[in-house]
C-alpha cells in the first residue's frame, strides 16, 4: 500500500461515526487536562485506559492519541487567559498571550494561535503520513546496536536539557534505570530487586511512577494551597485582522518546520520547540522590542510548533517503536493491550490501526479546532473550583485508574510510594524528566544492549564498529557537550517549565 | 522580558540547612548504589550466552554510588564554605528582598523544603498509605469515600458539609462510572458487618 492509498484508507476508519465519537471524547478528555495545570496528557490518558478495553483497536488508539494532542490546545487558553501554562511547553506562549490579553486582544490571540496550530498540524500530519512508511521500511535494516544508540541519544538530551545540576540529571536517570530493572530480566526472565513480591516480577507498572512523580506528588506538594488563578482576561473579540493573519504566516511556517524537527528527536522536551521558536521569531523580527509586550508573533510561532513537535513525535514510535516520552509510553502500552506492535511492521500487520489513527489526527484537529472557541468559557469555568479541591479530585480519580489496569490494591501502594518519592526528589531539586525517560525505556536499552553484544559476539566495540549506531552515538555525545558548554548562556528551557505537570519528558 | 526568572536569594540559614539536606541525600544515593552493586553481583554478571542479569543493574549501581560519592564530596566543601562564611547582613535584614521585575512572571509553583507545608504534606502522605490498608477490609468504594472526606476536612480545611458532598459524590460517580458502565471489578468489603454490600 503506497502512502496515498494508506492515508485515504486512513481517513475510511478515522471517519467512522464510532470512531469519530472517540476522537471528539479524546479531544475533550485532551483539552480539559490541558487546561488543568497538575495533570497533564499521560494521567489523562492513564484515565482512558480502562475504557480502551472494551473498543475496537483503532477505536481506542484514536481517542487515546486525541488525549495527546488535545492537551496542547487546552494548555494554550489559560496560559493566554490567565497567565497560567497548563503544561510547560506552553510556558512561553503565556509570555506573549497573556499581554495580548491584557490589551484586550485575549480573542485574537486564541483565535489566531488555533488556527496556526491547526495549518501546522495538518502539514506535519501530512510530513508524518509521507515518511512513515519508507521510514518503517528503513528501520527493518536497523539493528540492535542501532536501537540502543538511538535510545542512549534520547537520554543524553534530556539530561543535557534540564537546567539543572549534571550531576542531579545523572543520578536521576540512574534512578530511572534501576527502578526499570525491578522485575524480570529481559533476557533470561530471573526476578530482581522484587523483594520476594509476586506482583513485582512483571515490573514497576508505568502509571504508578509517571503518575505517581508527577501529578499526585504535585497535588501533595501543594496541599493545604489554596491559590488558584484569579485574574481571567476577557474575550472582547475573536476574528484575526488582515494584518494579524499577515504577521502570523512567517511564524506557521517556522514554527512547523522546528516543532517538526525536534519532536523526530526521541528524548526531546516540548518545551524546547516552542522556546526555540519564540527565540527565533524574535531574532527575525523587525520589531523584537514588542516580544513580551503583545506580540503576536510570540504566540502564534510556539504554539504552532508545540503542535508539530506532538505529531512529529509519533515517527519514532511508528517507525521504531520507541517512545519519546511518558505520555507517548502509555500510548505504546494501550498499543500493547490491543495486540498491535507499533514499529517497522505495524503499517503491513495492523494497517487500519496505523493510517486511522494518523488520518484521525487531521480529523481531531478539526475537531479540536471548531470546538476551541465555544468550550472557551466552560474551561474557564472549571479553572474556578479552587485548586485543594481540585488536588483530591485528582488523587481519587487517578487511584481508580490505576487499580482498573491491572486490578490490582498492590499498584495502588505502589503509586503511594513513587508520588512520595516524587515529592522527595522535587523538593530536593533532581530532575525528573530523566528519571521517567530512563525508566520508559529501561526495559528497551538493556534488552536491545544484550542483543547487540551477543550479535557482536560479547564484544563491546560493535556499538563504533556499525556505521549508523557509531554516528548516533558521536552527536549524543557531542550534543551534551554543546548544550552543557551553553550553561551560562540563555536557558534552552525556561526554570518554570521544568518538573511541571505531567509531559515533560520527551 | 527576561526568559529566565529570578528569584529571591535564599537566606542564610537556608543555604546552610540546604547544604546539609544535600549532603545526606547524597550519601544516601551512594549507600543505594552500594546496595544495588552488592545484589548485582549476586544475580550472576555472566552467563553462557553472554552478560548476565546482574551486569546492567551492577552499572546503574556503579553510576549512583560513583555520583553519590561525588555528590557527597562537592556538598561537603559546599557545605565548609557556608559554615565559615558570616551571614549576608543585607539579605538578613530584608528577609523577604525579591528581585522585582517589570512584568510579573508567571508564578513558580516549585516548592522548597521551607516553602512547604510538612504537616499537611504529611497528613496526605499518611491518608494515601491508611487508603491503601483498609481497601482491603472496607472494600473500594467506602474506603475511597471516607480517604476523599478526610483530604477535604484535613488538607483542604473544608466545611464538613463541602466536605461530605465531594466524597460522596466522587465516590458515587466512580462506583457508576468505572463499576457500573466500564465493568471494572472494584474489591468488595471483607468486614463482615459489611458483607450485605457483597452481591
């Protein structure tokens, strides 16, 4: 099936009336948790879970897949309404929207940024369905050594990418990695670090620590808080000028082409593509001393990249099977639960599931797109029950998640013990996006690192010895040496955005 | 507008219970990779087909001992140099300086080990545990009620009747939304003056 013909096959399951209904429950799920700062894509799709049970295959990938994108859309109207960023890569879309706002042009600005967004996702989605396929068949021709350095890549950048101590970067991404060996050994399948716990050989489940790390220990932290956003901008008028719409074509496009670039980057932290745009778009300005005071510009060209960075980040774990982060390793595991692999193979074992789920994105962002505007109020709305109030609702809810994947009392304890360690680490300032890295592809590293050394015949020289995996070793360690040497200069990624909500990993 | 937020200069006692926080966590990491090292070692490093299963838990162990111990030498002399320094009189003074910038960045919501509320914290962290113990015995439903009641009374300092409303009707909609709708077996009471709950 050539790429055309998947996509039109794509759009055939995407447009079914069932699985239009799961797209839209995915798009509401997704915006709501994106305006709800403290839970982000993955407790939202950790949510969803227990009901992808019981649909189809495509079905639940779909709804599941709209959560992820969905969440960006929502993160966009608090950070432009009220200054406060949902999710942390839209951190620096407050840093615009919110003067606009205040000038009175909170419409246009999420008018604007909406429809940027949706130019640039429907171009990446395209980018996505074209190179996906000769990029799978590609990936057959990749080894074991390959994969490894493709994963050692992804952890190196995330360490090099938080603007924290190096050595509170590494000790938590050796965290990550020892939590990731509890259970059975991926090669021989003898217990580890299990305590003589049955309900540990199948190893610490990924909800428990991406759950328990992020949205329970932020909800703990901040207990007894009761500051929630008050100041809410209002929406005078929704419809771009001529010149807005002008001014905003240059930032789409630059903002496609980065968001696009870093999200094929496993490892990569969302909040990386929309600072980067915001830097570029203000060094190409004619006027950057408006950068900060209303710019539209500012808005329009990270958020547009925030949305090809989330499409784009689906290529690894269509082509390879490795997922760039947390919230992209729950939809690996929903993946897993319907019995398809995501990887090489998938566009020829289970083509519904693949070209659904990539047509479904367009369709989505329509969704997304027609139902921004009405919805606005309602979030609002939401954003009033104060924040305590809202931080118990989540435990509770996140708890039946939780015990509804596997059943299981012992997971619940589990989830207790990660968000307390969770709240350990944050307050001891480590940061965790490492860790959840490291642990999300734990399992992946050791077992493809084994392969390769019984391939190369126990010899570790066969990691140089490949062409491929020796090059994506080489710009690993060369990119930690540039962006450490950086240190001193303007922070790839704002304080604020690091260790907030629940996806900062990527 | 800056891309980085500046923060107040933490006072000096604070830098010197930080110090101290640090060095211990960090002499509590190497004691981890120590332990970690040691089980690996006992999990067989080699096997006939190649490395065993202990050889990548032995180099994650190896990684938290060896930045443990560096960890716990830099904070060490960290931690000399903020003994001998005398505090900063002029930070002292304005316990609560801030560095006042020209639009209000958004607000940072990290928390610190003084900024943080223990005792509340606490009371969390005990309610989460004492939740997970009784499931068991009251069954799912009563103990996510009464775990939901007491969060509101005790964390949020809520009214008990606001209090009571949230309980009951979070636990109300999860009983029909995942037990009823989604068909998720939520654990029924072993309390035998509960057993009538049972089907």
């Amino acid at each position: 099936m050539s790429s055309l013909l998947g996509l039109l096959h794509g759009f055939s399951v995407a447009l079914l009336p069932e699985n239009l209904l799961f797209a839209i429950v995915g798009c509401l799920v997704g915006m709501l948790v994106g305006v709800l700062p403290g839970i982000g894509q993955s407790a939202g799709m950790a949510l969803l879970i227990p009901l992808s049970y019981f649909l189809p295959p495509a079905g639940a990938i779909i709804m599941l897949a709209s959560i992820f994108y969905g969440a960006a859309y929502g993160g966009r109207i608090t950070s432009i309404l009220m200054n406060v960023p949902g999710e942390s890569e839209s951190v620096v879309t407050a840093l615009d929207g919110y003067p606009m706002a205040r000038m009175g042009r909170a419409g246009v600005a999420l008018s604007t940024s909406a429809i940027a967004s949706f130019c640039g996702a429907v171009v990446s989605v395209v980018i996505l369905a074209f190179a996906s396929l000769p990029l799978s068949q590609l990936a057959v021709h990749l080894g074991p050594p390959e994969y490894f350095a493709l994963m050692m890549l992804g952890l190196c950048l995330v360490v090099a990418l938080v603007d924290k101590s190096l050595l509170k970067g590494l000790i938590s991404l050796a965290l990550g990695l020892f939590i990731a060996e509890i259970g059975s050994d991926p090669v021989q399948g003898s217990a580890r670090f299990t305590f003589g716990q049955i309900d540990l050989f199948s190893g610490v489940p990924l909800l428990a620590v991406i759950m328990g790390f992020f949205g329970i220990s932020d909800v703990l932290l901040s207990a007894g808080k009761r500051h929630g956003p008050q100041l809410v901008a209002r929406i005078e008028r929704l419809s771009p000028s001529k010149e807005d719409l002008r001014a905003s074509v240059g930032p789409t496009a630059r903002g496609t082409v980065i968001g696009f670039l870093f999200g094929l980057i496993p490892g990569m932290v969302a909040a990386v593509s929309t600072f980067a745009t915001y830097v570029t778009e203000k060094r190409v300005s004619k006027h950057p001393e408006q950068f900060g005071r209303g710019a539209i510009q500012g808005v329009v060209g990270p958020e547009t990249a925030n949305k090809s960075f989330e499409i784009a980040s689906f290529v690894p774990l269509f082509t390879l099977g490795i997922p760039g982060s947390a919230a992209l390793a729950i939809l690996l595991s929903a993946f897993t639960i319907q019995g398809v692999t995501p990887g090489p193979t998938m566009f020829t074992q289970a083509p519904d599931v693949a070209w659904g789920v990539i047509a479904s994105m367009v369709v989505g962002n329509v969704i997304l797109l027609v139902l921004n505007f009405p919805l606005v109020r309602i979030w609002v709305q939401i954003l009033k029950i104060p924040q305590d109030v809202l931080g118990v609702l989540v435990i509770g809810i996140s708890v039946v998640g939780i015990y509804s994947v596997n059943n299981s009392v012992f997971d619940v304890a589990l989830l207790g013990i990660f968000a307390l360690l969770g709240c350990l680490l944050k307050l001891l300032d480590f940061p965790l996006p490492p860790a959840v890295l490291a642990f999300v592809l734990g399992h992946q590293i050791e077992s493809t690192f084994r392969q390769a050394l019984i391939l190369g015949h126990n010899d570790p020289l066969v990691f140089v010895s490949r062409p491929i995996s020796a090059t994506i070793l080489a710009i690993a360690v060369v990119a930690v040496v540039l962006l450490k040497a950086r240190r001193r200069r303007p922070r790839l990624v704002p304080a604020a955005a690091e260790n907030r909500s629940v996806d900062v990993p990527r | 507008m800056t891309s980085s937020i500046e923060e107040p200069r933490p006072r000096f006692g604070e830098r010197r219970i930080s110090a101290v926080v640090d060095l211990v966590t960090m002499a509590l990491i190497a004691a981890l990779g120590l332990w970690v090292v040691v089980t690996s070692v006992g999990l067989g490093l080699q096997t006939s087909l190649g490395i065993g299963p202990g050889m990548f838990p032995l180099a994650s162990g190896a990684a938290l001992l060896l930045l443990g111990l560096i960890g716990v030498v830099s904070r060490a002399i960290r931690l000399r140099g903020a003994l001998a320094a005398q505090p900063d009189p002029a930070v002292e003074s304005e316990p609560d300086a801030a560095v006042i910038t020209e639009e209000e960045p958004p607000p940072s919501e990290a928390e610190t080990f003084t900024t943080v509320k223990w005792g509340r914290l606490a009371i969390a962290a005990a309610l989460v545990f004492a939740f997970v113990l009784v499931m068991g015995y009251l069954g799912f439903v009563i103990s996510l009620s009464l775990f939901m009641l007491a969060m509101m009374l005790l964390v949020a300092r809520r009214s008990w009747w606001v209090s009571l409303i949230v309980a009951v009707a979070t636990a109300a909609a999860i009983y029909f939304g995942f037990g009823v709708f989604l068909g998720v077996v939520l654990p029924g009471p072993t309390a035998p003056f509960l057993s009538w709950m049972n089907p």
